[in-house]
C-alpha cells in the first residue's frame, strides 16, 4: 500500500549549520534513502520551492482566480514528501519518524487513494487499503 509522507517545518526555525554540519545533515538524508531502498518501500521523493514561489488557484463563478503564495497562512510550510510502498500505516510511520525533518518539523502519513479504474481493481483486494481508507 502506498503512503506519502508530507514533509512540514517552519523555515524561521531551520538550523543554521557550519558547512561540515551541513555535509553531515545532507549525508543522513542519502542515507536514510539508502535504507528505504533497501527495505524496498521506497517510491520517490521531491522538495518543493519556497512556499513565497507558489500561487493559488481556485474557480469562482467560472472564472479562475489566481493569488501569489499559499493558501493557508501558517509558520510551516510543506517542503516536500515521500511516496512509500509499505505494508500498513505502522511500517509507514517507522519510516517517517527516520525523516531528519521529524526532529524539528512535522512528517503527515497519509495513505494514497487510486483513482484510476487500474489502481483501483489493483486495490479491491488490499485489505490494508481498505483499512486505510475507510
């Protein structure tokens, strides 16, 4: 079963580290991937830009209206996520708590719905997605 891992943290907060300090903070992450490939849960992962990059989008009356920035106003900002194949939410969850982010932001683990008609026979018989998702 597929679970994204949503990354959060208040930038304002982010350790200010000395370039050796840096090497070893970026190192945990390659090696945490490392781990996850071996475990084989691992799917992908993206970061996304600073959230003053994004825009809102929303449809009002037919027209569509578009506002710089986020949607909500808060102090941490999804900074990207993992996508994991794992076989229930405790397995997802183990691997969240790995994330370096965890220690001074939030991981969210939510399950992946399918919404092709592919995915979803695929789906039919987990019952761990249905647990998930009920």
């Amino acid at each position: 079963m597929k679970f994204a891992l949503l990354l959060y943290a208040d930038l304002s907060q982010a350790p200010q580290y000395t370039p050796e300090e840096g090497a070893a903070a970026q190192q945990s992450w390659f090696t945490l991937l490392d781990e996850m490939k071996a475990a084989n849960v691992y799917v992908e992962n993206y970061g996304f830009s600073p959230v003053a990059k994004a825009r809102t989008v929303r449809v009002r009356n037919g027209k569509t209206v578009t506002t710089d920035g986020p949607f909500a106003a808060t102090t941490e900002e999804l900074g990207g996520y993992f996508l994991l194949d794992c076989k229930d939410f405790d397995e997802a969850i183990g691997w969240a708590a790995k994330i370096p982010y965890a220690s001074g932001g939030t991981i969210e683990v939510r399950p992946i719905i399918a919404y092709t008609a592919d995915m979803a026979k695929k789906a039919a018989g987990d019952k761990a997605y249905h647990s998930a998702v009920s």
